[in-house]
C-alpha cells in the first residue's frame, strides 16, 4: 500500500463529496480514518486529515483544510479557506464564515457565529514560551468579522464581539466587547439574549436553493427550552 495514500474515510449516508477532496490525509502515527456523519457536503479542494471526527448534515466550503484529531459537532458549517489546525473541539450548530484561522487547543461550544477574517491565537509568546492554548468560546456566541482572539481567553456564553475587534482579556456572559484592546459593557437588549436556532440551522445559502432540513426543531441544543416557550 501507498504510505502517503489517504486512509479511506467512514462516511454516513447521503455524503456529498465533490472532486479533488481528500479525507483521510495521513500523517505520521495516524491511527484512524476520517469519521463523518450523515448528509455532509463537502466542496473540492479540501482536506480533512485522518482521526478526525465530524457529526451529521456537515457542510464545508472550498479549499478547506482541517487537521487531526478535531471533534466536530452535528450541523456546523465552514466556509471557504478556513484552516483548522487540529486537536480542538466545536460543539452544535456552528457557523465559521470564510478565512478564519482556528489553532490547535481551542474550544467551541454550540450555537456559535465566527464572522470572515476572524483569527484564533494559542501561543502568548511563541517560539519563546513552551505550551499553547487557544480560546474557549461559550454557547450562543456571535464574534463579528476581522476579530483578533488572544491565547488563552474565555468567551462567556451569549457575549457579542464587534467586528474589528482585538479581545486581549476574558469577556464574560451577555457581554458585548468592542474596539482595540476590547472594551466590555453588558449586553444592549436590542442584540438579543442568544442566537435563533432558525438562523443557525436554516440560514440561507446563495448557491443551495433546496428545501431546509426541518428536523432540528426536534434534537437538542442549548436554549432550545427558551426557544420553544417563545413559540
């Protein structure tokens, strides 16, 4: 066998991989295959690495790269040119817009909306400090465009990152954050409590003109008892 041809993937039913896509990239001391749940979409040009595992109705942009040992939840969404750098963690019903730079050692919890530019740092001092870590990130997020997160920081749940934003320190729950270094009030009633599972779950595609899949009103996420009550 080719030592450098890909492990081949576990893939869930209805996958949809277009051309030029590698799953299963291997790399020294690999172990596993890909995993990926049911109903993924994935565009040409990217690579998931082997021992990483993805959840149900994935859906990923071009030229995406996606390293080990990343544990990816059920209905999150990459779009193009991200790189994920492996060994972190994203919950539920994410949404990355293009170009945003996650490194290894970040967590992100469920209902989370990373805007275009946005990047992730896990070394305070590198090549200087031994040790990294990258962000932690609440349920419920939305970060805004172009944002710069530093090593180390933690994102409460529900907090709101303006655009442009540099986030130098912890921002606590229901807390908006904005300008460089970060300034922090609590959170303007107008920019809501926590994200609306319709937007995360049906939000709409340009280029995808097909029926929502409706069936997330029947799983769990956080805030769904909030949610239901409101209906």
């Amino acid at each position: 066998m080719n030592p450098l041809a890909p492990l081949p993937p576990e893939l869930g039913p209805h996958a949809e991989i277009a051309p030029n896509v590698i799953l299963g990239y291997r790399y020294p001391g690999c172990r596993n295959p890909t995993r990926i749940g049911s109903h993924a979409r994935i565009h040409s040009g990217t690579v998931i690495y082997a021992d990483t595992v993805i959840g149900d109705r994935f859906s990923c942009g071009h030229n995406v790269t996606i390293r080990a040992e990343c544990e990816i939840g059920d209905r999150v969404v990459i779009l193009h040119g991200c790189t994920l750098e492996g060994r972190l963690v994203i919950g539920k019903g994410v949404k990355i817009m293009a170009h945003v730079y996650l490194p290894s050692r970040t967590v992100i919890g469920s209902m989370v909306f990373i805007g275009p530019g946005t990047t992730f740092l896990n070394a305070r001092l590198p090549m200087r400090e031994a040790g990294v870590k990258g962000p932690t990130i609440g349920n419920h997020v939305v970060i805004g465009g172009g944002v710069t997160l530093c090593p180390g920081i933690k994102i409460g749940d529900n907090a709101f990152i303006g655009a442009g934003s540099t986030v130098v320190k912890d921002v606590p729950a229901n807390t908006l954050a904005y300008g460089t270094p970060a300034r922090y009030r609590p959170l303007p009633a107008n920019l809501g409590r926590r994200n609306d599972p319709q937007q995360i779950f049906c939000g709409l595609d340009l280029w995808d003109n097909r029926p929502a899949d409706q069936n997330w009103r029947d799983e769990e996420f956080p805030g769904r008892e909030e949610w239901l009550a409101e209906q």
